[in-house]
C-alpha cells in the first residue's frame, strides 16, 4: 500500500508519523517531568516540614523534662526558678510551632491518622502529668520551704518547733514526696510519647523512602520510553524514506538530530532531577541524623544532671554533719586536757585503758582524719559541680565564659581514659572572658581531646604519649585554643575530608562521623574558626579561633 503512493504522499505520511512520534515522545516526556516535580516538591514542601515539627516538638519536650529536673533541686535560687520555669513558656512556644508544622503538612492516609491520633493521646496524658507537676511545684514554693529536712533541724535547733511550723514542715514534705512521685510517673509518660514521636518519624521516613522509590520508577520509564520512541522514529524514518531521492536524505538527518537534541534535553533534564532528588534524600538523612544525635546528647546531659542531683544532697550531709563533727571532736579533746591537767594522776584503770588506746596519738590524728575527710568532700563537691556545668545541653543565650575552666571540666570528665599513660601539657594564656554557648563549647572540647586520646591508644613505636593544650590572646579581639597530640597522623586525603558529614576512619565502632562535622558548626555559629594541621608519623593540631565579643 506504502508503494502506490506518490512521493509528496510519502512524503507527507512520513513526517505525520514521525510527528505523532514526536508528540507522543514530547507528552511522555513532560508528563514524566511533571510527575517528578511534584514527587520532589510532596518531598520538600509536605514531608520535610513535618519532620522539622516532630524535631521541634521533641527538643521542647526535651528541654521541659531538663528544666522540670532543675526545680527539684533543694538549692534552687529564686531567680534560678524563674529562669527555668521562663525556658519553660520558651519551651512551650516551641512545641506549639512543631504542632502546627505536623498538622499542618501530615498526609491523611489511614497509616498516618493512627499514629498521629495516638500521639496525641500519649502527648495529652504527659501534658496532664506536666500541668500536675507545675501546680504542685507551685503549691511546694509557696511555703517557702525547699529542704524540710533542714527546716526542722533549724527549728529543734533554735527551739521554735511549735505546732504551725510542724503543720509546715509535713505540708512541704508531702508535697515534695508527690512532686518526685509526679516526675516518676511523668518520666514514664514522656518515653511513651517519645516512642510515638519516634513511630510517627518512622512513618514519615518510610513513606519518604516510597516516594523516593516512585520517583526513581518514573525517571527510568522515562527514560525507557524516550529511548524506545527514537528507536522506533528512527526505523520508521529508515524504511520509509529509503525509496526516497537523495535530496530528500538531509532532511531526514536534520529530523533525527532534532530528535537526538530533543532526547538529550530531557536527559539534562531528567539529570537535574535526580540530583535535585539525590540531595533531598541527602538532606533528609542528615536531618534525621541531627536529631539522633540531638537525643543522644540531651539524654546525656540528663543522665549527668540527674547523676550530679543524686549525689548532691548525701554529700551536702556530709559536709555539713563533718563540720560540726569537727567542732565538737576539738570541744571533747580541749575537756581530755582540762581532765588531764587537772587530775594529773587518773585512776590505775584509766591510765592503763589510755595506754591501750593511745590515747595521745588519737588526740594527735583524729583532728587530721576529719581534715582528710572534709578535704575529700570539698573534692566530691568540685566533680558535681563540673558535672552540672557540663549537664546543660540547650542553651538559649550567650554567656561569658572561662576558657580555661571549661577545658579543665573536659579534662576532669575524660580522666579515666588520661590514665592510660598519656600525660596532658597545659599551658594557658590570661584569657578574658569569652561570649558563647558554654555547653556547646564543652561539647567540642570533648570531641576534640576524646578523638586525641583515640589516636594516642593506636598501636605505635612512640613510647610518650602527649597532649599539648595551649591558650592564648591573639589579634583582634580573638582568643586562639590550639590541641595537639603526637599520635600517627592523618595522610592528606583524610585531613582534607574531616569535617564532611558523615566521614569516619575508625572502623568496628558505631559513629556516624557526624562529631567533627558539628563541631565546624558549633565553632561557626560562635563566630569562630577551626583548623587542622596534620602530618603522618608527627601527629594532629586542631586550631579554634573565638571572638571575645559577638557582633550584634
């Protein structure tokens, strides 16, 4: 039938059949771009903005529970109170914003509804458990009585111990006993919501991923397809035009280049896509990250803010009952020596139970023993201390900080591991008082002088294993803190990648490589710089510059 057509009907019938082609290959290929577009803005506009609402509602959450723990604490000053219960309301404002991000962009598809509602039924349950614990922490500060223990001693003590005081006294006792009863039980609700908030995380990832899936189906159908219709163009235009007059061959040629443009246009384009989509699954698994880390460390500072509280009141016991064990010790030794004095020669039983005792060499050590004693307690007192220094994981503000203590606390809290025949040099500059984020800065001293301490454990010839931490002023209002240890070293393609999410060498431990990574972003958003020097065989230097002042 093709053959008893004219040439101009050839002709004709061939570019309509190649149009359609191209019509069809022109509608393929927008309709796949048109789906990949919308499979990356559901991606970034919908998914993304509800895992930011689940991370902002668990660091608020985080940050109550953290806060809630400090109104425990028998010590608590009046301006630390409001302080704490002020980053409450912050911590609030917070959680309300991720509420409305999650609402806001959840997809309503069964799955979602079901974790979502019970969610919220675990997150009302704690926020009814939290609302207990503000009252009754309201009612217990009202009778101005934070250590009842200590309120009755001072009541038998001074003889004011009458029946209003004693009603006082019970009332503040049995309100704290309900607030720690409280806190248990919220403790328990709180990881209850926590595993929903990590459920509902979980089903966002999984559905992430299906979308991700779905896209990466549609660009290889695409592609299949456009391949596919230049194939068959090309046949077709082969076959049909081979009867045709060589005159006619240069259009076919520049038909099939404007096909071949046409294909290499969508490829560019379908390339786009896909690392558009590649570093939205790139930026997803860094989110995701973040927030683990992020728990990691808040449960971290909890643990060691909880830890510190525990400790805090048995040893503020003793420090105080030494006191007064000392005081009265020297009363009765100072009445041992009126007795001797005044009755030089004591009864044969007497003089012969002293001689038993020693009783010159008690009177000689006991005052020494309660010395060592309250010299040990003083030390116990310093560790908690460096503890809740170090405890506070999110901080709101800026605040003036001694360089120089803060890495003494990173030292005292890694010491365990110095022991290991590593001998730590320190030469500090006079340093003023630097504005930052004091836990932030914690943290990377942790990581820094942890990851020397790894490097100097590594099997080597070196017999000295050293850490060098110098501080000093430099130019420009900057103080410079330089950490070095003289471990192997790193060759230059590792230096190169240190401070890439998720980049680690050390292989058979469960790290994510995010530490150096975030401490860059620490030491940034402080205003400042980090380097490092290495060279195999010599060992690693760290540099971190910091303003002293921040621009405003």
């Amino acid at each position: 039938m093709f053959a008893k057509l004219n040439l101009q009907q050839k002709l004709a019938s061939a570019f309509l059949i190649v149009g359609l082609i191209v019509l069809a290959v022109v509608f393929v290929g927008y309709r796949g771009t048109q789906e990949l577009s919308n499979y990356i803005n559901t991606l970034s506009q919908t998914s993304l903005p509800s895992i930011e609402g689940i991370g902002k509602i668990e660091r608020g959450q985080n940050q109550i529970e953290s806060w809630e723990r400090l109104l425990l604490v028998p010590e608590i000053l009046p301006e630390q109170r409001q302080a704490a219960l002020k980053k409450i309301e912050q911590a609030w404002l917070q959680i309300n914003d991720g509420l409305n991000l999650v609402e806001e962009n959840l997809f309503k598809n069964e799955a979602e509804n079901t974790l979502y509602q019970k969610f919220m039924r675990d997150w009302n349950i704690w926020q009814q458990a939290h609302q207990k614990f503000m009252q009754l922490e309201q009612e217990y500060d009202k009778l101005a009585i934070r250590n009842p223990e200590k309120f009755r001693a001072d009541l038998l003590a001074q003889g004011r111990l009458n029946t209003e005081e004693m009603n006082r006294f019970s009332s503040a006792l049995s309100l704290r006993t309900q607030l720690y009863e409280t806190k248990l039980k919220q403790d328990f609700l709180f990881q209850t919501a926590n595993d929903s908030i990590l459920n509902l995380l979980k089903n966002s990832e999984t559905f992430n991923a299906n979308i991700q899936i779905a896209a990466e189906n549609r660009v290889n159908q695409t592609n299949t397809l456009l391949i596919l219709s230049v194939v068959i163009a090309t046949i077709f235009l082969s076959f049909a035009l081979g009867i045709i007059p060589t005159e006619v061959d240069n259009h076919n040629k520049r038909v099939t280049q404007f096909l071949e443009r046409l294909r290499d246009q969508f490829s560019q384009e379908i390339e786009i896509k896909d690392r558009e989509l590649i570093e939205a699954r790139e930026n997803i698994n860094l989110a995701q990250s973040q927030l683990i880390q992020s728990e990691k460390l808040s449960n971290l500072g909890q643990m060691m803010a909880g830890l510190a509280h525990e400790i805090n009141n048995p040893i503020n016991f003793i420090y105080g009952n030494l006191t007064h064990a000392s005081d009265h010790t020297e009363d009765l030794l100072h009445l041992l020596q009126l007795y001797q004095r005044q009755y030089p020669h004591p009864a044969t039983q007497i003089q012969r139970f002293g001689e038993e005792i020693d009783v010159n060499f008690i009177t000689d050590d006991l005052p020494k023993m309660f010395s060592s004693m309250k010299l040990g307690a003083d030390r116990i007192r310093q560790i908690i201390s460096f503890l809740r220094n170090f405890s506070t994981i999110d901080e709101s503000e800026m605040q003036a900080v001694n360089i120089n203590e803060a890495i003494d606390t990173t030292l005292l809290i890694l010491n365990h591991r110095l022991k290991r025949g590593i001998e730590v040099i320190k030469n500090y500059g006079d340093l003023p008082p630097v504005d930052c984020y004091r836990s932030q800065i914690n943290l990377v001293f942790m990581n820094i002088i942890g990851n020397a301490i790894d490097a100097l454990l590594l099997p080597t010839e070196k017999t000295t294993k050293k850490i060098l931490i110098q501080t000093e002023f430099g130019e420009q209002e900057k103080i410079k803190i330089k950490i070095r240890d003289n471990g192997l070293g790193m060759p230059p393609h590792v230096k190169d990648k240190i401070f890439e999410p998720f980049f680690t060498t050390k292989q058979g431990v469960k790290r994510v490589g995010l530490g150096l990574y975030i401490c860059q972003q620490i030491i940034q958003k402080n205003g400042g710089e980090i380097e490092v020097f290495s060279e195999q065989g010599k060992g690693t230097e760290f540099s971190i510059a910091l303003p002293i002042k921040q621009k405003i």
